[in-house]
C-alpha cells in the first residue's frame, strides 16, 4: 500500500479571504504530495511497514529503521500534519469550543483568551519552519511548538489543534506578517473537528 | 531631566544598522524579483536587525563585535546576530553583472577540494536543495585554507564550527516564494548567475 494525497473537506477557494486560493493549491497539490511522494520512496524497500496508517507508522519512530528514520520522520511527519491541518480548517469555523474541551481549556489555561495568547506565542516565536499546537498529554493540555515537519504523536502527544507556520503556508497572501496569519486562522478554525480528538 | 533622556534616546544611533547594497533592487532581476528583494532585504534582514539591536541594548554585548555574540549566545539573540550577519554576507555576494567563475588562490582550491568548479557548485546545490526547512547552504574555508560545503538549520553558520564562511544559499522560503513558489531547486539554478566570484576571492583571500 503507498500513501495517496487525500482530498480536501472543502473548495480550494473556501477559506477565503483568511487563506487564498493559490496559497490552498500549492500548499496541497505540491508541498503535501511531495511528503507523500518522498514518503512512498523512502519505504519501498520497507514492505513490512507500508500497511499502517501515516499516524501509527511516525508514532512509534523508534521502530523505524535507522537508514530511513530522517526520511519517515520529515516526510511522514509532513503527510500527518498537513493531513490532519485540512481538517481542522473550515469555511464554517471560528468562534469558540463548547462542552468538555470549552472546560478543559478554561482548567488549563484559564479562559479561552488566555489559551490563545499561549497559542499565538508559539506559533509566532517558532524561529524557522514548524507548527504550533494544541496537545493533549495525559488528559491536560499543553501549547508548545515543534521544528520543521515534527509532530506530537512522535513524542506520545495527541494533537487537537495545529497550525503550519512554515513560510509556505502564509508567504504569498501575508509575506513577512506571520502574526497576521496567525490572527486570521482562528475565524477558520473547526471546533467540532478538534472537539472530537478530545474524546 | 525626562525630557532630556527621551531626547537622547531618540537621537542614539542603532548600533546595528542595515548594510547598503551596491545595487539597486531590481538589479538581480529576473533571477530576484524587486519585490523578493523588498521583502527579503528591506523586511526580514530589517527585522533580524532591529530584534538584535533590541536585544543587545543594555547588556554586555552592546560592545562585542557581531562575530562574538554570534559565538557565545543561543536562542533569540543568538538567531538575529546570525541573521543579521548571514544576510549581509548573502546580499554583497549578489551581483547584476557577476564573475561568473573564481581565479587564483581561491580556483586551485576549489580544484584542489572538490575536483573542479562544476563539482563544488554541484555540491552546494545538492546541500541547498536537500536541506530540510529553513537554512542556508555554506561554502567555509578551514584555518589551513580547506574547503568544504555544508547544509546548517535556521541560522546556522560555519563561524560556529570555527570555519570561514565565504558563500551562503539562503534556502529560507521567504528567499525565493514569491518568484518560484514550490519550486526550489529553479530558485538555486537561478541564482548562481547572480553570484559573484570576484566577492567569494576577496572573502578567501582576507580569511
């Protein structure tokens, strides 16, 4: 079995004026299926390992074989954060969590603005490529960020919410602005997508 | 007494200032686009400047030259110092009518390390193109003179391996996505006729 690019929940239009179009398309039909491609490569030699899924395969790193451990880890890594970005992304989204997540957040955090600020912090002060997340660890739950294509399941977090803030991601509508991005993400954000990884 | 001090601390002199390129900036077009350039020179290597000058201001390495903080500091700091100083190394290494090959000193060194010219700037594109995320691809000279090219994350630079840095591929995204998108390995063909081995001489000969 190798790695297919999958399809977006949502037009490459749809996240509008927040993300652009030509942003969307380049971002998935390229940058994600160049993870892919690069993926498939690097495990064709590894039929033993080619039936999990992209999120079992990186959540056990120690597993993979030593020549291709860079490889699984960047590019399978960049098949499970942007598999999972595009989900957490909606045209219908914004506002904030409700039920058990809207409580969670307010226990570790404090309030919803007070999580957002911690979130925003990572996201802007991530120097180089990476992603800014919301983690859940054990039951709490933890803002950090991680370098280039990392992702918390590699380290037994389990993602809720992420953000790519690699310059592909926001160069083309929001240049050098990164804070900008940041600021706009939170009106597509798919709070019931999110709600349903903290179950 | 307040009055006077905010007066004083308007009219301080940055320490750090960004340098003036000897071009303008769509000089390096179609390679570089002017809009790249403003971006790229006028914005982030801004940035890098300001958040250094910021960071330094009050402390002990107010005084140090830029090469020092480079070498004894991490983090925040650590990064604008060495961005700062990758940038400029970067941007004066660009040219709009470029030497197109090395001679002298620094040829047979080339020759001498990587077999031919051809083979050295095959291996910094290799490192350009491979290196994973943000980062510059080197070519640093050794206290002997040796050659070598390596990738380095983010801000990384060959002074801290306690090499001599002579040329620099910024692979950051932000040097080449608006004019090439995806597509970096076009972004590098592109800019090694920008490049100016008369400036790579200098700098190897000075080392």
């Amino acid at each position: 079995m190798t790695y297919t690019l999958p399809e977006l929940p949502y037009a490459y239009d749809a996240l509008e004026p927040y993300i652009d179009k030509e942003t969307m398309t380049i971002h998935h039909t390229k940058h994600h299926q160049t993870y892919i491609n690069n993926l498939n490569a690097a495990l064709e030699n590894y039929p033993e390992l080619q039936g999990e899924s992209v999120d079992e395969l990186i959540s056990n790193m120690n597993l993979i074989p030593e020549p291709i451990r860079t490889a699984v880890r960047n590019n399978g890594g960049g098949h499970s954060n942007h598999s999972f970005f595009w989900k957490i992304l909606s045209p219908n989204g914004g506002g904030q969590p409700s039920d058990k997540l809207a409580t969670a957040i307010n226990d570790s955090f404090g309030s919803f603005e007070n999580f957002q600020a911690e979130f925003n912090k990572a996201a802007t002060t991530r120097f180089g490529s990476g992603w800014a997340w919301l983690v859940n660890e054990n039951g709490k739950l933890t803002v950090y960020s991680t370098a280039n294509q990392d992702s918390p399941l590699m380290e037994g977090k389990t993602p809720l919410l992420g953000l790519d803030v690699w310059e592909h991601a926001y160069y083309l509508h929001y240049q050098n602005r990164r804070p900008d991005y940041i600021n706009a993400f939170w009106n597509i954000v798919n709070w019931n997508e999110v709600e349903k990884r903290f179950q | 007494m307040v009055k006077l001090l905010l007066i004083l601390n308007f009219i301080a002199m940055p320490i750090y200032e960004l340098p003036k390129l000897p071009y303008e900036l769509d000089a390096l077009e179609p390679q570089i686009s002017k809009e790249t350039m403003e971006y790229h020179y006028l914005k982030h290597h801004q940035a890098y400047v300001t958040n250094l000058n910021n960071l330094i201001e009050g402390t002990k390495y107010e005084k140090m030259p830029l090469e020092e903080i480079i070498k004894n500091s991490d983090g925040p700091l650590f990064n604008n110092a060495a961005q700062t100083w990758n940038h400029t190394n970067f941007f004066l290494a660009l040219s709009a009518n470029p030497k197109a090959r090395p001679d002298g000193e620094l040829a047979k060194a080339i020759e001498r390390d990587f077999g031919s010219f051809d083979k050295c700037k095959e291996e910094m594109t290799k490192a350009a193109q491979g290196l994973f995320g943000s980062g510059w691809a080197w070519l640093a000279a050794d206290s002997e003179g040796k050659l070598s090219v390596m990738p380095m994350s983010n801000g990384q630079n060959p002074m801290i391996k306690n090499l001599t840095p002579l040329l620099c591929i910024d692979v950051w995204e932000h040097a080449y996505y608006i004019d090439y998108r995806n597509r970096r390995p076009d972004y590098i063909t592109a800019l090694w006729d920008k490049i100016d081995w008369a400036v790579i001489e200098k700098r190897y000969s000075d080392r």
